[in-house]
C-alpha cells in the first residue's frame, strides 16, 4: 500500500488520523503522519487491517442493499453524530466500528437508497 492509498482508505472509512494510528497502526498519530507523507514505509499489518475494513464494509452494504426490497416502510439509517451515541445503543463494539458504519450509512444515503435518521 502506497502512503497516497492509505491516506485515502482512512478518509474512506471516515477515520481521524488519532484513531487510525491507535486503532489501526498500533502507533503513535506522528509515525501515522510519517506513513501517510511517505517518509516511513507502511507496515504490511497496516495495509492488510484496512482492506479488511474496506471488505467488511462492501459486504455490509450488500447486505444492506439486498434487503432494501424485503423491507417494509421507509428505508432508513441511523447516523450517530458521537461515538458516545453509537456506544449506548452498540455496547460491545469499539471506535473502528462506529466509523465504519459512518462510512457505509453516508453510501447509501449519497446513493439514494437510505435516509439518515
């Protein structure tokens, strides 16, 4: 992974450069600046933790999509704007996830297939 595609998967998953560099690297948010300007090579860890993010987030939305017919009623999403949101009502799932889900319920509302709520 080139320190342009990194940059470009955290802004994808919708990740802070403090979260990637604790949750992700491991690291500290400079040795993740280092990666993203190309000054420090990237971990092989690194490139293989945030394509396994970007899997798991198109599965997650084809599930999604695949549903949107079977539905009844609008289609809506929920859109937390905190992580402490998220936190109350998805007890047992950490930061990574909360903005994966960000991530995948800003697809779809921008596809036109859900409403934030």
């Amino acid at each position: 992974m080139t320190n342009l595609e990194l940059q470009a998967y955290r802004r994808f998953l919708m990740l802070k450069v403090s979260e990637a560099s604790e949750y992700i690297g491991k690291t500290d948010i400079n040795t993740w600046h280092d990666w993203e300007n190309g000054i420090k090579p990237i971990p092989e860890f690194v490139g293989k933790a945030m394509q396994e993010l970007k899997k798991i987030r198109n599965e997650k939305i084809n599930i999604i999509i695949n549903s949107i017919n079977d539905r009844i009623g609008s289609n809506t999403i929920r859109y937390f704007m905190t992580y402490e949101e998220f936190k109350k009502v998805n007890l047992d799932l950490d930061v990574i996830q909360w903005r994966l889900h960000q991530s995948i319920a800003t697809e779809l509302y921008f596809r036109g297939l859900e409403k934030l709520c």
